[in-house]
C-alpha cells in the first residue's frame, strides 16, 4: 500500500495540474505558502488536517478524494 504522504502528494500535484493552476496561484486560492505547497506535492510535507481542509475547499472538492489511492 503506497505512503498516505505520497498519495496525498499525487492528488494534490493532478489536480493542480488538471485546473491549469501554478502552483503560485493555487497557494494563493487554499490560503497556504508556496513553499508548502511545493512541500506537499514533493511528498516532504503531510498536510495536517486543517490544511486538507483548506486545500480541498480550493478545489471545491470532499477531503477524502485527496486521500483516495485511485
């Protein structure tokens, strides 16, 4: 079963990518830093759950599909 971290990571980094966002503006939209999210999609940083929050309401998207190995 892969890492939690890494399939957050994945997740994060398609769906970012689907919406043609940077990651400058996707930080922006989830209210976090570039740094972190750069952290996050590089699978350094495991979002805590506020920032799973912040970053699923970004994408308008439930918090469990960001967790989903799919």
């Amino acid at each position: 079963m892969p890492n939690l971290t890494k399939i957050i990571a994945r997740n994060v980094k398609a769906l970012r990518l689907e919406r043609d966002l940077t990651i400058s503006i996707f930080a922006a939209k989830a209210f976090l830093s570039e740094e972190l999210v750069s952290e996050i999609e590089e699978g350094i940083h495991r979002p805590t759950p506020e920032e799973l929050l912040q970053i699923s309401e970004a994408f308008q998207i439930s918090p469990s599909r960001l967790l989903s190995d799919h």
